[in-house]
C-alpha cells in the first residue's frame, strides 16, 4: 500500500479564499493512477481551510459560539476541495471514496483519541481507494480542533505500515532554510531527526495553522519510521509525483525515520 499526501499549497492558492489549482489537481490524479498498489491519498486544506480557521482561531481553545458556525464552513469548504480531488482521481481511472475526519476520528486537546481506521482498510479491500483531508473535529476538551492531514498520514501509517509515504510539496523538497525566504540555501538529498538542528526553520509568511514547519517535518520522520520508505517531492513539476509512487529514482527529499 502506499500512502500519498498532497499538500494544500499544491492543491490551491494558499493566498486565495477558496481558490483550487485544478489544472494541478488533474494532472496529479492522472500521475497517482499509475500507481502500482492500491493506494491511501490525504490532502490538505489549503485555502479552503487555513484562511478561516485562523480568521476565527480554530486551532485554540474553545473561544465562542462564533466558532461553531466558522468550523461548520470550514467542514463545508473542504469538503468541496476534497469533492474536486475524488472527481479528479475518478477522471483519471481510479475508484476512489471520500471519508471525512470529522466522522471517523475524536481529539482530546488537539490529540487524536479514537480513529476509525478499519473503514478505509474495508473500503481498500474491496478495490476503492480511499481519500481523506485536512478537516474540522470534535475535540472532547475543546469542543472544536484541527486535524491536519499529517495527523492523518500518521494514523494511517501506524494502522497499515505503507510501503512508500510520498509528501507532495510545492518545492524540491527539504532546505537548510526555508527557500523562498533565502537564495543561500542547499536541497537535503535526505533528512533524519539528527540533522534538524542544522535546519533554519524560520517561516516566509503566514503561520500555518496546523503546526510549525519543524513540527510538520518532525511528524514526517514519524510517519517514515512506519513506512518502508519516505519522500518529499515537488508537485508542481510534471511526473514528480508519478515517479515518486513508481518507486524510481526522483528528486527530493528522502525521509529517514527511527534514532
């Protein structure tokens, strides 16, 4: 099985309220097709999330009933982006099936507590494959809490032991520092928890509001130690991704789990 996540940044105009790159989103449908196993996809938010859950601090405590109908359009708005992604994989061949967080999975403080993972093996065995997203959650101390789709590709990675775990960014993979925001910065051919320290983690602009860019790179290396083999690649470049869920040689970067 591998498991693939398409960034948000690659997926849509992170500037943008409710923006979608289809042509991107097409043509990574039609590359994830041609993998050679059945397969898990996550996708990310992008601006159908990021944009308004920060606007009314879904990612805090519980704050006001003004939350309650922000998170509710928040659940809508991805579940649109996740509709044009499942209408994309099916264009591209494939039989894909939409599983919204928001009913498999409960937090605890912004940590995941239950998770109903044996619904996409159900779905994976019967030939489908299963898609899920960045998402809006119950949360039994908040009320209300983020699940990214990292949290996800853990929990995934943890229930399946994937064969490959394939990151889809929207750059070459991991800097020494954060490429748009510097020129003197060099590409990792890989990364393991040692090498973090030598990393300037300094974001360009926005925070994210599922966690820091060392957070995120953190769990990456988590959710390697499960898989056989980890990567980040560019999505924007054409037959970056496919390559990549191949298995043949690809730039990027490769993700060292475990010590």
């Amino acid at each position: 099985m591998i498991l693939v996540k398409l960034g948000g940044s690659v997926l849509t105009d992170k500037a943008r309220l409710r923006v979608a790159r289809k042509a991107a989103i097409a043509r990574l449908a039609k590359e994830l097709a041609g993998a050679p196993e059945s397969l898990f996809v996550v996708h990310g938010a992008g601006s159908f999330g990021h944009i308004l859950a920060r606007r009314h601090r879904l990612g805090d405590a519980f704050l006001g009933k003004d939350q309650l109908a922000a998170g509710a359009r928040v659940q809508r708005d991805v579940k649109v982006l996740d509709a044009l992604v499942v209408d994309a994989l099916l264009k591209a061949g494939l039989a894909p099936v939409s599983l919204p967080p928001s009913a498999l999975l409960s937090m605890d403080d912004g940590r995941v507590a239950s998770f109903d993972w044996k619904a996409f093996r159900d779905y994976v065995v019967l030939g489908l494959t299963p898609v899920t997203f960045g998402d809006v959650v119950r949360d039994r101390t908040r009320g209300l809490a983020i699940c990214s789709g990292d949290v996800l590709m853990l929990e995934l990675a943890k229930a399946f032991r994937p064969t490959r775990a394939v990151f889809v960014a929207d750059v070459d993979g991991l800097f020494t520092a954060d490429p748009k925001r510097r020129r003197d910065v060099r590409l990792l051919e890989s990364v393991r928890a040692s090498d973090l320290d030598g990393i300037d983690f300094t974001p360009a602009g926005i925070p994210d509001v599922t966690g820091s860019i060392e957070g995120k790179v953190r769990r990456m290396l988590e959710i390697a130690s499960h898989a056989g083999e980890a990567m980040i690649v560019n999505g924007n470049v054409k037959n970056r991704v496919r390559d990549a869920v191949r298995g043949r040689p690809v730039a990027g970067t490769r993700v060292v789990g475990g010590p």
